[in-house]
C-alpha cells in the first residue's frame, strides 16, 4: 500500500492552527472557572468563619401618654392605632346627718358614697399629626354635713348628697371618640328626730362607651349605702395602674352626729369623688 506524503508546509499550518485553537480553549477556561477566595481563618480553613448580618428589623415605635388633667395628643409619625383606657371621676360622698337635741337625742343617719366613674378600654384609629383632645373627669364635690338641732328637743337637718363626677371624654374634629361616665354623688343622712335618722343611698356608678374596635366597657361600682357610713365605689382595674391622685372611686360616706347632746351634734362631711383619668399606649 503506497502511502501519500504530507507536504511539510501543510504539516506546519496543521500544527499552528491547532496550537491557536488550544490556546484559545485555555483563555476560555480561565474566564469561565470561578476564582475561590482563599480561606479568612488559617491555611486550612478549619478556622470559625464570620456569621452573616442578619437584616435590619424596621424601627418599631413605642410609646405611653397619661392625663391626670386636660389636654391634648397627637399621634407621632407612623401611629395609626392605639390603646386607650380611661375612666371617669367618682361621685362625692354624701354628708351626715345632724343629730337632735336632748331630750329627742335621736342621732343623725349615716351617708352614702359616691359611685365610682366608668371604665372603658378600646382600639381607636388615628391619624398621625391630628389633634386629640383630652378632657379628663374632675371628682364630685362631698357633700355637706347637716346641723345638729338647737336646744329644746328640736331634730337635725339632713347631710347633702354629694356631687356628680364629670366624664372622661377623647375628642377629634369629626367628635367624641370615648366616653368614661362619673359616677353619681351618695345621699345624705337624714337628720335625727326621736329616732335615729335614715341612712342616705348610695350613689350609681358611671357608664362608659368607645367607637373604636375591641371595646370593653364596664359600668362603675356602686357606693355603698349609708348603713355605717357607705363605702364609695371601687375604681375598675386596669392593665395600667390609676395614679393616687386620679382614683376614680367614689367619695365614702360618713357617720351623722351623736345623739345625747345639747345642742344637737353636727354631722360630718363626706368625701369627694377621685378624678378620673386616660392613657394612650402604642
């Protein structure tokens, strides 16, 4: 078999063309294999490597606002929602009765107290930047002590009832968002006579109501009647503690005068009703 000679020209632009083409493979490959870092901790590697960041969590705003008197609250940037609880101020508790002179000598009755504010706590939307008004419930007035009877047998005057507690209220432009009730003032004892006079009721407890969303309203605790000096009526607990100044318990009642005396003794004063109060948490 006669086998046919490649010209050496032909041979050596074989060889160029293929040492051209693996060059060019070699370029290829090179601007396709990723590079790897070399390790951060040690030759080998083994070291603790750096944890990653963790993203950012939004900056969540919080914050408390607390009235113990008028005002007014504008939600900060970002708020549209927030917690309110209020209550109203309690009623007064009512004054004692006066007691008859000798030889009646009948003492004077005991008063009733105040019934506490109403309670409301709910989920009020809000806009930021708008203005809302606080009008925070003052305390009924006690009420007063009756005058005991002049001498010669005459009867004691009656205690007066005790003042109503103002409500609570949270307002914007569009009107009454929330609503605390005071509560009403405690009777007074009835003045003595022959017999001991009558002793004065016990004042209701305030109403309550909110326009916004997860609404609780709960009705103020009745005073106690005047049997022994009516007790006012109990604030509502709250997850937010009412400060000693803001109460919103009813004013107690108080003993009438002595009997046995001439001239008649005086009874006592009642109590005034605690203010009430609000809080806005976020």
């Amino acid at each position: 078999m006669i086998q046919k000679s490649v010209p050496l020209r032909s041979r050596g632009r074989r060889r160029a063309l293929l040492a051209s083409l693996a060059a060019a493979t070699a370029f290829s490959c090179q601007l396709l294999t990723p590079a790897f870092a070399a390790p951060a901790h040690g030759a080998g590697g083994d070291g603790p490597r750096p944890k990653p960041k963790q993203p950012q969590a939004p900056a969540v705003i919080h914050g408390l606002r607390e009235f113990t008197a008028d005002g007014y609250f504008t939600p900060p940037a970002g708020v549209t929602s927030v917690h309110v609880q209020a209550w109203g101020a309690g009623g007064g508790g009512g004054g004692g009765g006066g007691a008859a002179s000798t030889p009646l000598a009948g003492p004077g009755g005991a008063s009733g107290g105040g019934g506490a504010g109403g309670f409301t706590w709910c989920v009020l939307k809000v806009k930021p930047g708008q203005g809302y008004t606080v009008d925070v419930g003052t305390g009924g007035t006690a009420g007063t002590a009756g005058p005991g009877g002049p001498a010669g047998g005459n009867p004691g005057s009656p205690g007066g009832t005790g003042g109503s507690g103002a409500a609570t209220t949270l307002s914007s432009s569009s009107g009454v968002q929330l609503l605390a009730g005071g509560g009403t003032g405690g009777g007074g004892g009835g003045g003595g006579g022959a017999t001991a006079g009558t002793p004065g009721p016990g004042g209701w407890g305030g109403s309550a109501q909110c326009t916004g969303r997860d609404v609780v309203n709960r009705p103020g605790e009745v005073g106690a009647s005047g049997a022994a000096g009516g007790g006012g009526g109990a604030a509502t607990d709250g997850i937010v503690g009412l400060p000693p100044s803001n109460s919103g318990a009813g004013g107690d009642g108080v003993i009438g005068g002595p009997g046995g005396l001439t001239p008649g003794a005086a009874g006592f004063q009642g109590l005034p009703g605690g203010a009430g109060y609000l809080v806005v948490f976020w």
